[in-house]
C-alpha cells in the first residue's frame, strides 16, 4: 500500500500499471473501456489493484464503471475513498 501517495503519484503508478498488463500506451484521459477495447473482466482486476496497492474498499455506488473509465476518474476515486 502507498501510505502517502499524492494525486500526481497515484497517476503515475496506475499509467505503469495499465502499460505493464496491456503492452498499450496510456493517457489520463483515455477511455480505457471504450477506446481500449478493456473488459469487464479487467475492470475488476482494475477494483482489486486499487484496493490492494491504496487500501481502500471499493463497494456500492462505487463500483460503477465511470469511476474506472480514465486513469483521472481512478485517481479521484482513490483519493475520495482515502480522505
């Protein structure tokens, strides 16, 4: 777990993330699901890295795919459910 990460960091970390398990290119705005061609499978890998890499708990409302649709809705989501 990333105790302090910053914004800046958590961004970086899942840009890295996504290039190491897709071999593609990331932006933080890039769709992931819909310019990616990503799977619904992916997203909960997606939900288990976040939760394991930032100690967090994804649950309900949570779940739902806008927040995993861009590296920036990620990083919102992870600061919101550490703050």
């Amino acid at each position: 777990m990333t105790v302090s990460a910053t914004p800046d960091t958590i961004e970086r970390e899942l840009i890295d993330f996504l290039e190491t398990r897709t071999k593609a290119g990331w932006t933080v705005t890039r769709d992931l699901f819909g310019e990616g061609g990503l799977s619904s499978l992916f997203a909960m890998e997606l939900v288990v890295h976040l939760e394991q890499r930032y100690g967090i708990t994804i649950t309900g409302a949570n779940l739902k795919l806008a927040n995993f649709r861009t590296v920036g809705a990620m990083v919102e989501l992870v600061v919101r459910l550490r703050g």
